[in-house]
C-alpha cells in the first residue's frame, strides 16, 4: 500500500513539474523579457482588457502604452494611446524610422486611436500618425 501512495505522489509531483514548465514557457513576460535580452521587437498586449497597458520591446528599450476608451462612430473603441519608455536614459540608436514602426504595429492592433509620445521621444517626432477614421 504504502509503495502504490508513493509512486502516486511521484506521478502528481512529475505532473506538477511538467505544468510549471509549461507555464513558464508560455509566459508573455518571459518572451518580453527575452525579446529585449536579444534587442527584437515584440508586442505583449491583453486586446480583450482596456484598463491593462500593453509593452513592447524594440532594440533593448522597453515602451509601455496606456490605453484610454473612448466612442467612435460605430462603438466603444480604444481612441487615445499615451506611450511612454520605461528607461529613456537608454534610448541611445532608437531613430525616427523605429518610432514610425512601432506606431504602425499599434494602429494594426487598435486602428481607431491617435498615439501621444512622453518625453524625450516626443521631441524626436515630426508628426504624429493618427487612426484610420479620426
């Protein structure tokens, strides 16, 4: 009896280990994490939750965007998005041409919201890009 409730927990304890690998390779942040180790781009965004900002990494720098709802004509939208970097002190060989890019990825998500830039990379803008219907 006591050899079958131990193979028993060894089955539950594989088990347990197997589902925290999996959870662990799956986890959004990890991929976040190691998008920005490799100095990719990646977008990690809950669509589906307005209040939960969404980040993306692009050449090492970690951008963090708030998400505000708003009406358009047809319905409730995501209409305002205030975008700012999480350490501006290591923006060094971000230009123009990144930023164009990762307001394009935004505008494919949410095509309805004009994009504000926080300081320092609102100065590095020409003009900024707006949704499709504003």
């Amino acid at each position: 009896m006591i050899i079958i409730l131990f193979r028993l927990l060894l089955l539950i304890a594989i088990a347990f280990i197997i589902y925290t690998a999996y959870k662990f390779i799956v986890n959004p942040r990890r991929k976040l994490e190691l998008a920005r180790d490799k100095r990719e781009f990646y977008f990690h965004d809950n669509k589906d939750n307005t209040k939960e900002n969404f980040l993306i990494t692009l050449k090492g720098n970690v951008f963090e965007g708030e998400k505000y709802l708003g009406t358009t004509e047809d319905s409730f939208e995501v209409v305002n998005i205030n975008v700012s970097a999480h350490n501006p002190e290591k923006l060094q060989g971000l230009d123009r041409e990144d930023i164009y890019f990762m307001e394009q990825e935004i505008l494919i998500r949410y095509p309805h919201a004009s994009i504000e830039w926080k300081y320092p990379v609102n100065r590095l803008i020409i003009h900024p890009l707006k949704g499709g219907n504003d």
